[in-house]
C-alpha cells in the first residue's frame, strides 16, 4: 500500500508540473511570415484561441501604407492549428474593408485584438474606429470601440458593430485599440477604453463592465477616470488580474504608468512604471502589455537604454520581465529579451495563452522609422528588417491554471467540423 501511495504521488507530481518548483519558462522564437515589398507593410499582429484539444489560432495582421502616418487598410486574416504551427498566408476580411461616410471621408477599423470569451463560446474582437480625410488619418475626430465575432464556419468575421456609450462629449472620442480586457467569471467583461472631447489633447483611461450574449456588446458601467497632466494623457491601457488584485498598465507620450484595483473598476492614482532598484522603466510613448500566469505576473514592454537609439521611440527590443505584484514594480534581474531588435519597431504586439503550457507575443516588424523623412524604411533595413510576424512562444514549466478556468465552453470542436 505504501509502495502504490508513492507511485500515486509521484504521478500527481508529474502533472502538476511540481507545485514546489519556482515559476520558469524558456523562449521559442518563430517567424509566421516575413518579406518586404517596400510599399506596404503589416502591423498589429494580434491572435486569438478558439480553444480544443488541437487550439485554432486566428491572427489579424493589418496593411499600412509606407507614405503615411497610420494609414491603414482591412483588417486580414491568418490562421494556425496548434499542432502543426503552420500558417496561412493573411487573407483580407471585406467586413473589415473602409466604407464612404456621407461627408465622403473614409472610415474602418484598427487596434484590433481577438480573444475568446468562454461564457459565450465566442472569439470576441475588440477594437476601434479611424476615420480618413484625403487619406490621412483626420485631426478632430469622432471614435468608437468597434467589436466583431469570429465565425470558425465561414473563416471570416460578422460585420462590425460599435460599442453604445453615454451620450456625453467627453465619449465622443473613446475607443478600445490595442487593450487588453479581462474576462469574469459571470461573462461579464472588464474592457478599458481611453477617451476624451475630440477637440481636447489629453487622453483619460477607465475601465468599462459591458455585458455580451455572443452577438452583442452593451455597455454597462465604467470605473475611475484616470490621466495626467502630462502631453497626451494616459492611453492605450491595458487590464489583468493576478491573486485578487487588478493591475492597469497605460501608455503616456514620456513614460508607461501603473494603477491597481481591488474590484477590477475603483483604480488608485497612477504612478510611473520603475524597477526594483528605484530607476525609470525607460518605456515611453507605447504599449505595454500582460502575461499572467497563476503563479507569477509578468509584464512585456520596450525601453531606453538597450543599444537600440537608431530604432524609432526605442521600441524595440521586445522585453519579457516579472513584476512583484505587492510592490508594482518590474524586477531588473529577471528582464530577458522575448523579440530581437533589428532596427525596426516593435511597439504595436499582443498576447495569446495558447494552452495551460504556453503563450504567446505576437508582433509585426513596422518598417517605418525616424530621421529626415519619417517614412524612410532604410535603416530597419540595414539593421535586417523584413517586416517578420514575429510568434514568441514563451513555454512554461509548470501548467498555467489561468488558462483551464477562462477556456469555458468547448465549442471549437464542433466548429470544426462544421468548416
């Protein structure tokens, strides 16, 4: 009896993946795709899971053209099972395609990122609206959080919708691009949006609760209203959750800032991002982004100070560090490099848990740089730029039970079937 209790334990150890061992992970580099025609170039590559035994990853990826500052084109479509890891060639999404307004601009969607929502059963898409003027992107602006569903049967995603919101000026420019929401229990979502007046500078960030039935995304209330007095504001934010306690990460012109909450909607004063030793994170003017697993916070961002000056606002390399959840502050001794530099940025990324062992950093190679001519491509050139999707699959040593509590209905497998 004792000799089949310890053949027992040892079993449950195996799976667990040893509770007593220290949280680790090593890094798998891999390229989607990449090749560079010197007249467009792919941005925001952001991938979401439709969960099964072998996970659907559905990737968007948007064109930009070169001669402009963020003019951007459909949305398209690459898709990858998690068995084979093999990718389709991106494919464009007419829903996605620009339509005429009425004053004969042109409006579409950008900062797009797919994640599943398990309640429903659906790859939910959250975004927003840009709306072009003779082809540039208009300076006093209306804008809106833009979401759409994915459909495993037809490949492709439902017309896209926009998020109703409180009929009040300071709405009238609120959108979702490039967040990171989080998912309750209940269905409902804690979706962060950043906001202001059209004609004012200076963005606010807030946390919304919104509601979703599979179809619909209604919003229901909204938390703190955060920003500071500093250039822009505070934008771009980005929400987890980690051992009872939310953490809001937001971008700002001259640093990346930090906020927690006990109850995912009443945030504390935001504070600049520093390391343990006291220092500035050295990020500015871009995104930073999440990757949570049950045993450890981790934070993804680019900074200052990494050889990396010819590379437009430092933003590249990609960093992977951990954050100490108590202090909130990012730990200099465990910051690693998750995507390479080479001379192009890397700003614009997003974050998949692919499965219970492994997630992944998505992110494109935007070939645009700074100098002379801002839409010079050369120099990200000479560095070995060529416009690569880049997957960083972070693969851990212990099971992430985040992932098993947020797969919820496992509808993907008949989806699959009905392709």
């Amino acid at each position: 009896m004792l000799r089949l209790n310890i053949i027992i334990l040892i079993q449950l150890l195996a799976h667990s993946g040893n509770a007593a061992e220290p949280l680790d992970f090593r890094i798998e580099q891999t390229v989607a795709r990449q090749g560079f025609d010197q007249k467009m170039c792919w941005v925001h590559a952001r991938a979401g899971v439709i969960p099964a035994k072998e996970p659907l990853i559905i990737m968007t990826v948007q064109p930009l053209q070169l001669s402009g500052s963020d003019v951007f084109y459909a949305l398209n479509g690459m898709r990858a099972s998690g068995a084979t890891g093999q990718w389709t060639d991106p494919r464009k999404h007419e829903s996605f395609s620009r339509h005429k307004l009425a004053d004969g601009n042109e409006r579409t969607v950008c900062d797009f990122t797919p994640k599943w929502h398990a309640t429903s059963g659906r790859l939910l898409g959250t975004g927003h609206t840009v709306v072009y003027e003779n082809n540039r992107v208009k300076h006093v602006r209306p804008r809106e959080t833009a979401y759409a569903v994915y459909q495993p049967d037809r490949g492709e995603w439902t017309n896209w919708r926009t998020l109703e919101m409180p009929d009040e000026v300071r709405f009238k420019n609120a959108g979702a691009g490039s967040v990171q929401r989080w998912d309750l229990p209940n269905g409902d979502i804690l979706l962060p949006i950043y906001f202001k007046a059209p004609d004012k500078a200076q963005y606010s960030t807030t946390v919304l609760r919104c509601t979703f039935d599979g179809e619909t995304l209604n919003y229901v209330e909204h938390g703190s209203e955060l920003s500071v007095n500093n250039q822009r504001g505070l934008y771009e934010p980005s929400v987890t959750r980690f051992k009872g306690r939310y953490y809001l990460t937001m971008r700002n012109d001259d640093h990346g800032y930090i906020s927690t909450s006990e109850d995912g909607l009443r945030y504390s004063a935001p504070r600049r991002w520093s390391f343990d030793d006291g220092t500035v994170l050295g990020n500015y003017n871009t995104q930073q982004h999440w990757v949570t697993h049950s045993d450890g916070l981790f934070l993804v961002y680019t900074r200052k100070g990494a050889n990396n000056d010819h590379v437009f606002r430092h933003r590249a390399p990609l960093f992977i560090a951990r954050v100490d959840p108590e202090k909130v502050h990012v730990i200099r001794a465990s910051e690693r490099i998750l995507v390479p530099e080479k001379g192009a940025r890397l700003g614009n990324f997003g974050v998949t848990e692919v499965s219970e062992n492994e997630t992944w950093v998505t992110v494109t190679e935007w070939m645009q740089t700074t100098g002379p001519n801002p839409f010079d491509f050369t120099v990200p050139m000479k560095h070995g730029a060529d416009n690569r999707i880049w997957v960083a699959k972070i693969k851990w040593n212990k099971p992430n039970r985040l992932v098993a509590q947020a797969s919820g209905p496992q509808r993907a497998d008949d989806a699959r079937q009905s392709r």
